[in-house]
C-alpha cells in the first residue's frame, strides 16, 4: 500500500472516530462524569462503556501521532477517562461497607 493510501486510509479512520466520539462517546462521559461528581458509583455497564472508549482512544492515540491535528482532543478525552475512572473509583471506596 502507497504511503498516500495509508494517509487516506488513516485520516478516514479519525474522522470516523471524531464523528463517534461527537455523538456517542463525549456525550456519555459528560454524563458518567456528572454521576461521578455526584458521588454515585459507577455501574458495570458504565464501567464496561469506559474500557471499551480507552481501548478505542488507544487507537486515536496511535492515529493523533500521525495527524497531529487531532492530539489534544485525544489527550483531553484521555484525561476525561482518567477523571471518571479515579472518581468512580474513589465513590466505590465511600461506599464500601467498613470504610
């Protein structure tokens, strides 16, 4: 495959990937972060929504080191995940019977 296939290829791929995470993915995190900062838990159908967003951004990482144009949407989604991950994490640690 010619390199100008490959840059096709993965420029197609992001813009997929911004269109899901516009429509489906920011808008649930939004909502999971605002559970969270309630205090809420989180629930194992929030938790399995989150592993499969980081496994996704894992890929937008590997497509923003070739199209920088899309870094600091990827860093900042990133960091949204790590938000709602440690928030959940410590509300589950609040809630814990003996804590």
């Amino acid at each position: 495959m010619s390199d100008s296939s490959k840059d096709r290829r993965d420029k197609g791929t992001a813009q997929v990937l911004m269109v899901r995470l516009e429509s489906q993915r920011l808008p649930r995190a939004l909502k999971l972060k605002e559970k969270v900062d309630r205090g809420e838990c989180l629930s194992d159908f929030d938790i399995q929504f989150l592993k499969r967003a980081m496994q996704e951004g894992q890929q937008a990482r590997t497509l923003a080191a070739k199209l920088p144009q899309y870094q600091e949407v990827v860093n900042r989604m990133a960091a949204l995940y790590d938000e709602i991950t440690r928030k959940g994490a410590e509300n589950e640690k609040k809630a814990a019977p003996g804590k």
